[in-house]
C-alpha cells in the first residue's frame, strides 16, 4: 500500500477571502466613480474592508442577541 502525501489545507474565513475583499473594492470604486467621486489609491480596499468587518461582526452581535433573547422569558 503507498502513502499518499497529504498536503495541508489552510482554510481560510470568507471575511479574508480576496476574492471578497477585491469584489467589494470593485463594487465600491464603481458606485463611487459613477456618482462623479474620484477616490485616493487605495481607500475603495480600505473601506470594503471596514464595510465586510461592519457586516460580519454586526452578525455575530445579531446571533449573540437572538440567542440569549431565545433562552430568556417569553413575553
């Protein structure tokens, strides 16, 4: 029987996902340019960012609070 090496996977969370992080700098620098803003090199990355870490952790303050609204009194 022969070993097949196995390479380690190192899983990466969708918030750090460049794919995710370009979309929304690409999304961004659009709807911007669109509306006659012209933005420093940079900032669309820098405020996809800002706005991927506004959603995820504003999900899990969401998740937080319907879990403990879920184990308290009915009412």
């Amino acid at each position: 029987m022969t070993d097949v090496p196995t390479i380690p996977i190192d899983p990466r969370p969708a918030l750090r996902s460049l794919t995710l992080r370009g979309a929304g700098a690409m999304a961004i620098a659009f709807g911007l340019s669109r509306l006659g803003v012209d933005l420093p090199e940079g900032s669309a990355q820098a405020i996809a960012d800002a706005l991927a870490d506004l959603v995820f952790y504003g999900g899990l303050m969401a998740v937080g609070v319907g879990r403990a609204r879920a184990r308290g009194p009915i009412g």
